[in-house]
C-alpha cells in the first residue's frame, strides 16, 4: 500500500538458483517497493516473503547474510573515497574486505585511477560504477536484488554489469531486478513479475 492506494495484489514468485526476475511496470507501479520488500526493508500489507520456507522477518541475520542489495540511489558519502565507500558499504552488508580487493573491483570497474578521489566529485555514472563494485565482491551471495542497476551506465559499463550478473546466475545464484533500459540477459530460468497492469 501506498497511502490509502493498492499498488499490487495476487502477486505469487519463487526464486531458484539460476533465477533471473525481472520485474516490470511503469513509473510508480511499486517496483522498488516490491524489492524493498524482498530486502525486508518494508513489510507488506498482507501476504509473506519466505527465505527457505522461514518468513523473511524471523530469519533475520540469517537470510540478510544471503542477499546483496542495490537501490536505485548509490548509498555513498561524499566526503569518502570510491575505495573507502566500497568497504565501508561492504562493511555495513557484513562482508569485510581489504583495500587490494576492494581496488581490483574498482578497476573492474573502470575506476582505479580514482579510487582515491571524493565520490562527491565525480559523474553520477562513476558514483553508480563505485556502488556496483560490490556485486563483484559479494559473489558468494546468493540472492542480488538490483534496483535500475544499469542506470547512468556508459555502452561499456553495461555490458561489464550484465556479463557479471550472467555469471552469478549460471553460478546458480539469483538476481531480481528492475531496469527500463532493454539489456538481454541470459539466465537457466527467466521469471517476470508486471505491476501495473
């Protein structure tokens, strides 16, 4: 619910290994709630989220220790680093990293050359780049949800993004995730959840 208005109803998924969910709809329709949800970052107004038929809420740290979140705002303090941003955002996810780790997903990125420099300072392309380092240093998590990951992306950036997420789900992990750019990703199984219809 938002407000006094519905934004979705009826709604029944199951993520396995290898399962890509796209979730779609227009401007408004409840696509980052739904993933705020997954998170455990909202409660729905009725129904339940279960991680291992446990409801997310009474998993807890368990199920938190399972998945890797992105928004679709960046989570960076400007007055840090890209490379302090990245292990402190880490940090806060429970995964600790050292600063050679931390600057090879850096340059995966394309930013090592700033990895020293304020995020404060830089494009809002480079600020998305620093935030999606981390799914290169949470790959041993199984569940990545990943709101407009491929926004602000250069042709580039994209296709490092998409071939990383590929490859988590043929690892057997599982991405849901909202985008509204067409970026093809090949996945063992591919489910699509549309709000708004």
């Amino acid at each position: 619910m938002r407000g006094e208005r519905s934004l979705f109803k009826g709604l029944c998924f199951a993520l396995r290994p290898g399962t890509l969910l796209a979730v779609r709809g227009v401007n408004g329709s409840g696509k980052t709630s739904l993933l705020r949800m997954m998170c455990g970052l909202l409660t729905p107004a009725a129904g339940t989220l279960k991680w291992n038929d446990t409801e997310i809420g009474e998993a807890g740290e368990e199920f938190r220790a399972q998945l890797i979140y992105l928004g679709h705002l960046n989570g960076l303090k400007d007055e840090l680093n890209a490379t302090e941003n990245l292990r402190l955002s880490l940090r806060v996810a429970g995964i600790a990293v050292n600063d050679a780790e931390a600057v090879a997903a850096l340059e995966w990125s394309g930013l090592r050359e700033r990895r020293h420099q304020p995020c404060g300072t830089l494009s809002q392309g480079q600020r998305r780049r620093v935030a999606l380092a981390r799914l290169r240093l949470s790959q041993a998590r199984p569940l990545w949800i990943l709101d407009e990951p491929f926004t602000a992306l250069d042709v580039a950036s994209v296709e490092r993004t998409r071939d990383l997420i590929v490859n988590h789900l043929a690892a057997g992990g599982m991405v849901a995730l909202t985008t509204h750019q067409e970026v093809p990703i090949t996945a063992p199984i591919t489910e699509t959840v549309e709000l708004g219809v």
